[in-house]
C-alpha cells in the first residue's frame, strides 16, 4: 500500500473516475443478471415482425421466462403477446396454407423447418419465380455456409428469415405474367403476407391455427371416430388402433374404456379411408362419433331419466289404482 497526499484537482479527478468505474461496473451485473431478458425488451420495444417456425411454444416459452407467468384464461394470453409482438409470421402456417397453390411444384410437400429450407433453396426454389431476391450472408458471419446446426438457435432463426422471405416472393408473384413481374421492397412483401398475419400453427388441436388479434377459425377437422369391441372379450389397445389407423394418416386415440376408444383424425380423406377399411372388421366396429349413443354421461343421464320417469308413471298408476278402490 503507497499512501501520497494529492491537490484538490488531482483529488475531484481521482473521485470522478471512481464514480465512473462504479457504474460500469454496476451496468455490468445488472446486465448480466437480465441476460436474455435484454433481448427480449428490445424486442418488444422495436415492434418489428416476429417471424417463427410453428412458433406456439416459443411465444408461451418468452412470456412465462420474460414477461410473466402464464395466465389461466386462454384469450389473456393471446392479447398480452399481441400487445408485446403486433406483427407475428408463422412459416409453419404460412406453408401449409400457400400448399395448394404451389402443389404442381412439389416445394412445399413438407413443412418441418429443415425440409422447407431444403426446397426453396434449390435451384427450382430459387428460380420458380423471376426477380427472385438473393439471400447472402454478412461480413464475417458466414460460420452456417457449409455447415448446418439445426435446432441451434442462430442457424433454426436464419432457416426462418430465409423461408419467409421465399414465401413472401412465391406468394407475391402468384398470377403474374413475366412481361410484369419486377423486383419486390421488403414493405412489398410484408403488405402481400398481411392475410397471414398474427395466424400461428397449432398441431393436433380443433383448429389448425390460433388468431392472435382476433377470434379463432371456426374447427375444419374431420367428425371423431368411435370404436368399440364387437366381443366383450376383446379388450382394446391404443397401441394396436394406431398400427392399424396409421397407415391412413395421422391420428390419436383415447381410450374410454376397456372396449370403447375415441380417434381423431388429422383430415377427413383419413378419416373416410378408415371407416371404410374397417367397415366389416371382425374385432372392432368403427363409426362417427355421435354423442347421443356414445357418450358414457349422455347414456347415464338418459337412462336415469327413462328409469324417474318410469317410477314416476308406476306411482301415478298405483296411486290412480288405489283411488279408485
């Protein structure tokens, strides 16, 4: 330790640069404490377009890490996230909706992130379209030119920028004539992707999307299938029903019982194909769920009011009997 005596000016430099020191310092751990919560303010504070790939789980994921616990109504956290991220892009929908349209090229066949990225950046995906834009990588951030990392998260959110900006180009371009196409501004195709705006996947569910600013689509899935046993003995297994109904799309199935079991379809061509193909089945029988005749609480309450309204009827009967003597 040197102890020396200083001036006034060389005393209020030396405190200055303390003072200064301290809150760096001080700035340092604060940030350090917030981590990727930094990330996430300057996110909702730009309110620039959140792009995502079947993006459900992440947006659940940022509000109950960043912004709050989620909440117990459904329609509160569908207007909280709104409020945080106006403008929200789901490649996953955006996909599987332009689908049809582009169903003669084969580009979009699959949705699954990695597969999307595959097609548009061949050269049919590149080129299907005139004044398709190029997508290069910055200075220096070239580590994904030759190498892919899926599922980490710089390389998954650079496969998402590409395959959106791809949609936007196919979708823009749709219908027009080569003696008319030119090349697009992104606020071109941020205006021609609005119809799919705020609309985010969701997977085996009623619906094939949520609407974030808005009420959800009413259900387009296929009616539920029931099953059940034509021998008392034969007990069901969900393991078994999917070997067999797999082969016709994709399901899920509940069992309801030892004999009885429920299966939702993914679309109605599945569900047509299997009742059907198990039309004559010689262990189970298949048909659209009614809820009158298959319900185990709608059958209980009916037959408890078929069993009071019959003991009504027999005491008016026995009491009129009695009258009458």
């Amino acid at each position: 330790m040197s102890i020396r005596k200083v001036s006034e000016q060389e005393r209020q430099s030396l405190e200055t640069s303390q003072d200064n020191s301290r809150e760096s310092y001080e700035t340092r751990i604060l940030n350090e404490l917030l981590g990727f919560t930094r990330v996430f303010r300057l996110l909702t504070d730009a309110k620039k377009p959140l792009i995502g790939h079947n993006m459900l789980m992440d947006l659940m994921l940022i509000y109950d890490k960043f912004y709050m616990p989620l909440p117990d109504r459904y329609t509160q956290f569908k207007n909280d996230i709104h409020k945080l991220f106006p403008y929200v892009f789901d490649t996953k929908h955006i996909s599987a909706s332009l689908r049809k349209a582009f169903e003669t090229t084969g580009l979009l066949e699959e949705t699954v992130l990695g597969s999307l990225y595959r097609a548009l950046d061949s050269k049919e995906g590149r080129f299907h379209a005139l004044h398709s834009p190029d997508i290069v990588h910055a200075p220096g951030s070239d580590r994904y030119l030759e190498v892919q990392k899926l599922h980490e998260a710089g390389y998954d959110a650079y496969l998402t920028g590409y395959v959106f900006l791809r949609l936007s180009h196919l979708n823009i371009m749709q219908g027009v004539s080569s003696s008319d196409a030119e090349p697009c501004s992104f606020q071109q195709y941020m205006a021609s992707m609005k119809p799919f705006m705020n609309k985010v996947n969701i997977i085996r569910a009623s619906v094939n999307h949520i609407q974030l600013d808005g009420s959800d689509p009413l259900s387009e899935r296929p009616q539920w299938l029931h099953v059940q046993s034509r021998k008392v003995a034969y007990q069901l297994s969900s393991a078994q029903l999917a070997r067999w109904f797999s082969a016709y799309g994709s399901v899920d199935i509940r069992l309801t019982g030892s004999t009885r079991a429920l299966v939702a379809t993914g679309n109605h061509r599945c569900a047509k194909d299997i009742l059907k193909a198990f039309h004559t089945h010689e262990l189970i029988c298949v048909s659209k769920y009614n809820m009158w005749r298959h319900s185990p609480v709608i059958r209980g309450l009916m037959w408890t009011g078929v069993l009071v309204s019959g003991g009504v009827c027999l005491w008016a009967l026995l009491s009129n009997n009695k009258k009458g003597e």
